[in-house]
C-alpha cells in the first residue's frame, strides 16, 4: 500500500486533486474530518475542539489503512490539524506531532497559494494570500525538518493536475521509497 498526503492551505485544490487522482489510479481517499465536524457541530471550532477532530481524523485514516486498497489518498493528515491549532489558537497538543510522526506516509503533495485564487465555502478562513502563504511555508518547514518525502505542485489549475498526475504515477511505478525531500 502506497499512502499519499494533499497538504498545504485552504483553497489550492487539495480535495479536488484526491478526487481526480482516486478517479486516475482508484484507491480510497480519506476526507478531512474538521469539514465532518464543524457541519455536525454547527459551529466553528475552539481549542478545546483540537484533540477530537485530530482523534476523529486518526480514525478516518487507520479505517481506510485497514482495508489495505494499494493506493490511500489523505485529503489531510494531522499537520494540517497542528498547524490550524497554532494558526488559530497560537497553541497545539503536543501530542499531535507525537502522533504524526509514528505514522508511515509515502509522498506528500504540497499544493502552493501561488496561481490559483481563494474560493470561499462557508468554512475557509483565510481569503488573504499572505496568510495562506504563511500556512505553506510552515508546511514546507516541517517536512524538510522531519525529512518526509514531498513533492511541492503548483501553477494553475490544469498544471497542478498534470504534475500531481506524473508524480503520484512514478510514487506508483516505484519500488524503492523516494528520498526525503523534494522530489
């Protein structure tokens, strides 16, 4: 089993890109739990919310693990849980990175603010570039620090397709896992 990750901010196309590459190469794709909660809770979130939608993500995701398809496709993953918390709480539970970090996760398609525009959806918060900017850059940080394997895709919206295609076909053709960093 391949796991692959979408990671990076809000509106640059990560659910959409699960979609077309579930569509592409089949697999399963775990969609991001805080969506599920914030419409069953009607609310926006707290800090006292963190621990359950990272608890509700984990198991999403170790669901999905335990069917075992050959390709998983994570629309998130836990960084995004702990960065929002930082972002919007300016604190996280240390054990989220704990968490993260105890898992496997074969690439990570980190998807760029550049070249694409913010579309709002009721639940995004950030519509300023800068901000969302700030949310990739701590992405990129934390995957070249803890060494995991990425890919960043940018562009327009078919550029992204095109590159999110090639690379996840190659992470498919591959044996052998990928260096830690960008590829």
């Amino acid at each position: 089993m391949k796991v692959l990750v979408l990671c990076g901010p809000e509106s640059s196309g990560k659910s959409w890109l699960s979609g077309v590459l579930q569509a592409h190469f089949g697999g399963r794709v775990v969609a991001e739990y805080v969506r599920h909660f914030i419409d069953q809770e009607g609310r926006d979130t707290c800090y006292a919310d963190i621990p359950a939608i990272a608890r509700g993500q984990l198991e999403w995701e170790d669901r999905a693990r335990a069917q075992a398809p050959e390709l998983l496709i994570l629309d998130t993953h836990l960084l995004s849980n702990m960065l929002w918390s930082r972002a919007l709480f300016d604190d996280c539970p240390a054990w989220l990175e704990q968490a993260l970090l105890a898992r496997h996760y074969d690439l990570h398609l980190l998807l760029s603010p550049q070249g694409v525009d913010w579309v709002a959806d009721g639940q995004r918060c950030h519509p300023d570039l800068a901000d969302r900017q700030r949310f990739f850059d701590d992405s990129l940080h934390w995957l070249q620090r803890h060494r995991h394997t990425f890919q960043v895709i940018d562009g327009n919206w078919p550029q992204r397709q095109l590159q999110a295609l090639q690379t996840v076909a190659t992470l498919l053709d591959s044996d052998t896992p990928a260096c830690p960093t960008e590829c």
